[in-house]
C-alpha cells in the first residue's frame, strides 16, 4: 500500500515516551524517498502519456488522470510523513537544550544524524545569544521556587567549587544543602540528586 | 448608624488595597505571564513591564547583599531571597514562554503581524531558529523529494496556499476572568449568542470570542 512506510515511520515517533528520542531510522527514511522518486516517475510518465495522446492536461479525466493523481497525492503524504517525523524529532532535540544543557551526552548523540546535531547547534547558540543580549539565563528556575535552599547528593566527584555563597568539597555521595540556583546546572547535568525529605 | 458609616470606609480601603496590589509590578508581571502562559498566540511582548522588573530585581539582590554583609537575622534574608527567587522566577518564565511559543510558530509569526509583537533580542532569535530549522529540513528531507515537492511552505508547487505551516490554533477554550469591568461578548458561530461577564466573572470560552479583550486588557486569563 502506497505510503505505509511513511506512517511507520510517525507510529515509532509516537509509540516512544513523550521526550524520549528514538534513534534515527535510516533505512525506513531511505525508502520512504525512494518511495517518493518512483511515484514521481510514475507522474511524469502518466502526464506524458496523455500529452502524447494530444489531449488538454487540465480538462482530460481519463483513467491516466486518476492514476497520476494518485501518485501526486502518495507523494505529498509521504512528505508529510516525513517532514512531520524530522519536524518532531527537532522540537525533541530543542527541548533537549533546557533539559541537559549545551552539551549533548554521547547516548543521545549517536541517535542524531549529522543535520540534527548541526541543527542543536545552531538552535542552542541561538538561545544563548538571545540569554546573553538580555543578561539573564532562562535555563536555571524551571520550577517554581518553594525554598532557596535544597538538599542535594554529590553523584560524581566534583571536587571544591566557588558557588554563590559558600565553596563545599562536593565529593562523591556527600549531602549538601545548596542554593537551588546553585544546585541546578549539576542536576540537570545528572552530576546530583535533589532528596525529597 | 456609626457602624454603618465604619464598614463604609472598611470597604473603602479594602477597594484602595485591591487597586495598589493590582499596580504593582509583581502583580502586574504575574497577569502578563498568566496571560502568555494560557493564550495560544504570542502576546505584545511587555517592554517596560520587563524592563522594570530586571530593575527591581537587581535592587533586590543588592539589598539582600547588603543584609549579609552587615549581619542580619539570617530568617530575614532569607525571607527576602526567597521573595527574590520567587520574582526572578516569574520573569524568567514569562521570557520562556514567549521562546517557546516563538520555537513552535516561528514561520508563521515572522509571516504575519506577529512579528511586531516580538521585543528586539526575540526577533533574532525567531530568526535564528526559523534559518536553522529550514536549513535542517532542507538538507534531510526537502533536498530528497523530487523536483515541486520541495518547498517548506507548501505540500507540492501545485498547492494553492502556504498549507504547511504551523499555525496556533485560536479557537481552543480558555479559562478567563473580565477585569473590572462588565463585558458583554459575542460568541458561537455567527455571533448570535452572548456572553455576559459579571465584574470579576469567570467564564470558559474560545480564545477567538475574547482576543481583543485580552489584547486591551479588559479581560484576563487565568
């Protein structure tokens, strides 16, 4: 069935939890382009027919008519397909920005075909630009603040760092209790854990 | 007869209270970002609104510094960071917002009279984000459909009108409350029912019934 391929391509989008990014399905994609060029060959060579048959392009609805129209209409679903599955893979990686930072973990990254990381790039340099004309960074407060202070446990070995208003030796699996501003980036980076009490 | 007249002036000042609380410019910032945060178009951008707020922000952190400097109770300072983050907070989700919506409808915003509702540093950014999207597109899908097909805006050159941009959609239903005073609105689809705000009334209706109220004002959502 014509454009069965494409719709895969969106069911796997969809079936993925919501943020989670699958990895790019090539193959599929491949040929769901070749899809595309061989409904247009078929186009082209149905509209030729029916010039060669001498008849008028825009009145003629003969059976080639319809079949062209088809192959027309296969071709423009098939885009849609595609373009919506590229479309909403970028807004995945967009989002990405505020989730994890400028730099992308190497698991994600091996899911990103080589215009997709050039797209987070330039999308991220983007924001930063737009964060560093107002002198405010956006992606700190995400959630709305309950109390300036959190507790926090170190994941990583960190080591001693100047924060806004103490420098703690963040060793590994130590317990801080840090300015939420503070503690942010780190969390986002997956470098702490905030504990609940 | 005297208690009369007491409650008079009670309700007076109740009436002042309501109106300096509704002036201020946390108040005001809270409204405007409720409002972004619920309408599904991007609002005029709040220019001096913003302006003012970064202002009071940094008043605020030098006053917090201040206090730590010369040993305040620290329940106090904390009291006023916590007023502070709760401030920055609100300033930096209203920006998000307006990004995020900014991401979502980027053509179709840089298309229409939208574009004029963006602040300066936003419209470069729409910018940025509409060329590095349509790069994107191009290069991993436009560039590979055959020849007619490839246009962004249109599903094939046959296509009579830009049909493949996104567009917000207007006629989604809101929660909004008129603002102080009583608004009459046309609604369903040839305007021939009304809708009667009381003051202060709340109402659930489409977004397109209310957009100009919104846009002056007279109605707020929440």
């Amino acid at each position: 069935m014509y454009g069965r391929r494409g719709t895969q391509l969106l069911k796997e989008l969809s079936s993925c939890e919501t943020g989670q990014l699958p990895a790019l399905n090539t193959d599929t994609f491949d040929e769901v382009i070749k899809e595309c060029k061989a409904h247009s060959s078929e186009v082209q060579s149905l509209t030729g027919k029916i010039q060669e048959e001498g008849l008028d392009l825009a009145t003629t609805r003969n059976a080639d008519y319809f079949g062209a129209a088809i192959h027309h209409y296969s071709i423009i679903r098939n885009k849609r397909c595609l373009m919506a599955y590229m479309y909403n893979r970028a807004e995945i990686i967009q989002s990405l920005r505020w989730k994890v930072g400028r730099i992308l973990p190497q698991e994600i990254s091996v899911k990103l075909n080589h215009s997709e990381e050039e797209y987070f790039k330039n999308h991220s340099s983007a924001l930063e630009s737009y964060m560093s004309d107002l002198e405010l960074d956006l992606t700190v407060d995400m959630v709305p603040p309950k109390d300036p202070y959190i507790k926090v446990r170190v994941l990583d070995d960190i080591g001693t760092l100047l924060l806004s208003d103490q420098s703690p030796n963040l060793a590994r699996h130590s317990i801080h209790f840090l300015k939420r501003t503070d503690a942010e980036q780190f969390i986002s980076q997956g470098l702490m854990e905030e504990l609940s009490d | 007869m005297a208690s009369g007249s007491e409650e008079g002036t009670e309700l007076e000042t109740e009436d002042i209270d309501k109106s300096i609380r509704l002036t201020t410019d946390v108040e005001l910032l809270k409204q405007a970002w409720r409002n972004e945060k619920a309408s599904p178009e991007i609002l005029k951008f709040q220019a001096d609104l913003v302006q003012r707020s970064k202002e009071q922000i940094q008043l605020m952190e030098d006053t917090v510094e201040d206090y730590e400097g010369n040993g305040t109770d620290p329940l106090t300072i904390s009291l006023y960071q916590m007023d502070l983050d709760r401030y920055q907070f609100l300033l930096r989700s209203y920006l998000r917002t307006r990004l995020q919506k900014i991401e979502k409808y980027t053509i179709h915003i840089s298309k229409t009279e939208m574009w004029n509702r963006l602040s300066r540093p936003e419209q470069k950014f729409a910018k940025r984000c509409k060329d590095s999207m349509e790069k994107h597109l191009t290069q991993s899908v436009l560039s590979k459909l055959p020849e007619g097909y490839r246009s962004i805006l249109q599903q094939s050159a046959s296509s009579d009108a830009e049909d493949m941009v996104p567009e917000p959609q207007l006629d989604t239903f809101v929660f909004c409350k008129s603002n102080q005073y009583r608004e009459v609105v046309q609604v369903g689809e040839s305007g021939d029912e009304q809708f009667d705000f009381a003051v202060d009334g709340l109402g659930v209706i489409r977004y397109t019934a209310i957009r100009e109220l919104v846009e002056t004002g007279k109605v707020d959502l929440v």
